[in-house]
C-alpha cells in the first residue's frame, strides 16, 4: 500500500526556521514540500519583474535547505493539488495563511473541497505578530488609524521562542513530474538586474545575515538616521520578509537583546506598520485600487504618460527625485524617505494617478509588498486611512538640502551632476553658466531641466483638490 504523505505548501514563508506549518506536518510523517507559481490567480497583482528575480533565488536556496527535495508546479493551485491527489496517498494538506484579497477565496475554496474528499487541511500564521481579525476595537470593528491599532496590538505582545529547523532527514518525498527551477522562467531575458547580485542574498541565510548586520551597524543610529538615504541606517529585511525568509516573531526576539531605547521602539513600530498594512488590506480589500477615503474621488488626474515615462526613468530633472528613481531600477529597492518624495512628486506636482505609481513600484521592487505598497502610496496621496493630508507636498529641493547635504546619496545615482556644488545639486538650474561649465552639466542635453515648476505644480494640484472638494461638497 502507498504510504500517505502530507503536502506542505510553501507561499510566502520561504524558510525552514520558525515555520509553524512545515513543523506541523513533518509531524505527521512524510511530507511532499511544494511551491506553485499561480500567475493566473493573481491577475494584475502577480509578481513583478523584481519580485520574480528574488522568488527564483529565493526557491533556489529553500531548496538547498530541503536538501534538493523542493517540488515546484507552474498554474492554478487547485488543480495542481487535484493532480497529487490523484497520483499519492494524500492524507493532509498545511500551509501558513497569506492575506491578499485574491489568495483568502482560493484558500477557503481548495480547503473546503479538500475537506470534503476527506484529506484533513491545516493552516497557521507564519507571517504576522496579530493577525488582522486579533486586533479590534471594543465594539469588534476595525480600527482605522494606525496609533489606537498599535497601542491595542503592542498590549498583545508576546514573544515566543520561535521554532528551531525541524528534523527533515528522510521525510522528504520527490514527485519525478515536477518542474525544474528554470521552467518558472522567473529571471529576466534582457540583463537589467546585474547590480542585483551585488546587493541582495536572497534565502533564509541571507535574511539573518542582513539581520545580524542591521542589530550589529544599523539599529543604534535608526530612529534618526533612516531619515538620512546616504546612512546605512535602514534594515533592507523588507524584501526577505515579504517572501518570509525570516519571520517577525524571529525579528522581535532578537529586538530583546538590544538596549530598550528609541531606536528599538522605533524599529518596532516600523514592523506594526507593517502590520498595520496587512490589517488595512485584511479588512479593506479594495486598498490596492480604491481611494480608502472619498477625499479623491472625481480628482482631475492629468496622467500625462510623458512625464510618468520621465519620472519612472529619473529624468524629471529634480536631483533627489531622479536619485531615488534610479536606485530604485538599478537595486529593486529604494530608501523608505525619498520613496516619500518620490511618491509625493508623481502624485501631487505632476498629478499623476497614485495607482499608476504604485503599479511600478509593484514591478521594480524586490520588495513588492501589495499590503504595504498600497497602504503607502494612500498614505503619500493623502486618500488612505490614516494618510497624510493631501496639502503636504514634500518640496525635492529642501528635502533634498535636508537629508543628502553633501550629496552622496544624489550624486550616486545621478553622476551627471558629480561635479556641481551642493549648493546647486538640488536646483542645478538655478546654477551660473561657469558653474555649470565646470562641472560639466548641460541642462536639457546631459541632464534634463526641471519637467513642472515646483511652485506652481503644487498649487495646481491644490487648486484642483479645493475643485474636488467643492463637487463633491455640493
């Protein structure tokens, strides 16, 4: 007689450390470990470019971890388990629990049908400190600003060990029929990524080395220096928690061995907006593409495709814009203050739909996140829960004078300008011709002039939300 095994499903929870539902099932005797790659499911929410050359690393290590044993599948998820079902001894199916509105039918749909056919289905929380229906207000509805959530989930606080590598030896099966890494096609045909490789180490190792690193060099300066692009004051963990390579329970405990000051209540409350963000997307589906609040609806986007193409290339001939839109394409990441300016310029001076940026970010970031993506283009364009108002409009110039005075942040990303004095670098128009010369900066040629004035775009766009107001006032 075949032996019953238990499908593991692996999501996004790449790791073998501290995950609930591979320990589970391994308990319960043989397991076949799978990923399936369900593009069709996801529709316009798949993984973008950069989010495929991290997965495609990412499998690669898990499957170093799993000892080669690592089963992948390319189309729709309930098909693909119908098909092992036929071909093995299914006795159970585990995975941990994801929360994007296109995965929660799907689930119920494959555990419903599966519970029907008699095959037990286990799920868990590998992702998340709360999940999103833990933290309600009294009356069981959900919060929607960001300080009573955190105030309320900080009092359920609880640290866990997390769970060590369990025992895998020969509990592994291999199904002969699955695909090999490379048919997933996840990596790129035209080489854009190059300078990827000397950024990232995508895997369960590489999420405890960034870790380690950031607790070692970067957490003792964080509270202020994450606002500094030239400091390395950030944690970079986004993408490798976003594929979960590392969990946030894993995080928090290693939190405890730091001293208790700001910086790490600070950090902390960086990980409840993370939080906060799959909460907003849990209980409000629609964030990814409706405005949160009405503030927006009817606004007169003007989505010139002109300027959105200069402003995704980082010629829009603002410096600190053009910096961060150039890190962004060449690393997949940008740095978490100049993705607000950014986001801010696209928005509110050129007045281009958020969703239109959004939707880029989603395809050039490593950490394509769909929760803290678009709870935080909502936040920026001022529509969101608990969003900025839409009259702050982060200037590029002063954030620039402010944040990267000597430039080195700028002047990395953009080396046309090396040479320009940082009391131009921010306003290279406003520079002498000799200054220019010498510095070999030709506006309009070797960098672009100023696509919108800065002034008066921004009284554009509040001329056109006091328009906005006024509709939908009457």
């Amino acid at each position: 007689m075949e032996k019953a095994l238990t499908i593991y499903w692996f999501r996004q929870d790449l790791r073998v450390s501290d995950n609930p539902g591979l320990t589970a099932a391994l308990e319960q005797g043989d397991v076949l470990p799978i990923y399936i790659l369900d593009e069709d499911s996801a529709g316009v929410f798949a993984p973008g470019g950069a989010s495929r050359w991290w997965l495609h690393h990412s499998l690669q290590a898990l499957d170093e971890s799993l000892q080669g044993k690592l089963n992948l599948y390319i189309g729709e998820a309930s098909t693909i388990i119908a098909n092992l079902q036929t071909r093995f001894a299914i006795s159970g199916v585990y995975w941990n629990r994801c929360y994007e509105p296109w995965r929660i039918p799907r689930d119920k749909s494959i555990k419903q049908t599966l519970l029907s056919q008699g095959v037990s289905v286990e799920s868990f929380n590998g992702s998340l400190l709360n999940e999103p229906w833990m933290t309600l207000k009294n009356d069981g509805s959900p919060y929607k600003v960001f300080t009573p959530y955190y105030r309320k989930a900080s009092q359920m606080d609880n640290y866990p060990s997390p769970l060590p590598p369990p025992q895998l030896l020969a509990s592994l099966h291999v199904d002969q029929e699955a695909c090999k890494l490379q048919e997933l096609s996840l990596l790129p045909t035209v080489k854009w990524d190059a300078e990827f490789y000397n950024c990232w180490k995508p895997g369960e190792l590489g999420a405890h080395s960034t870790l380690d690193k950031f607790l070692k060099n970067g957490i003792t300066h964080y509270k202020n220096g994450r606002d500094f692009p030239a400091l390395d004051a950030v944690s970079t963990l986004s993408p490798h928690l976003h594929f979960g390579e590392i969990s946030p329970q894993q995080i928090s405990n290693a939190l405890l061995m730091c001293p208790a000051d700001d910086n790490r209540q600070h950090f902390k409350k960086e990980l409840g907006w993370r939080e906060f963000s799959y909460y907003l997307l849990f209980h409000w589906p629609e964030l990814p593409t409706h405005n949160l609040k009405n503030n927006l609806d009817g606004f007169p986007w003007d989505n010139n495709p002109g300027w959105l193409t200069q402003w995704q290339q980082g010629l829009t001939g603002y410096p600190l814009v053009d910096a961060g839109m150039r890190e962004l394409w060449q690393t997949g990441f940008m740095h978490n203050r100049v993705r607000m300016i950014t986001a801010s310029f696209l928005v509110k001076n050129l007045m281009v739909d958020w969703r239109l940026g959004a939707s880029w970010f989603l395809d050039c970031l490593v950490d394509a996140d769909l929760a803290s993506n678009s709870a935080s283009w909502q936040w920026v364009a001022g529509c969101g829960t608990d969003s900025s108002p839409y009259f702050r409009i982060f200037n590029p110039v002063t954030q620039g004078e402010k944040f990267d005075a000597n430039g080195d942040y700028t002047r990395r990303y953009v080396p046309e300008l090396e040479y320009l004095p940082k009391k131009y670098l921010f306003r290279p128009w406003e520079a002498p011709p000799e200054e220019l010369e010498k510095a070999n900066v030709v506006l309009g040629e070797t960098y672009p002039r100023p696509i919108v004035d800065i002034k008066t775009s921004r009284e554009n766009a509040l001329d056109a939300y006091e328009l906005t107001k006024s509709f939908r006032n009457h």
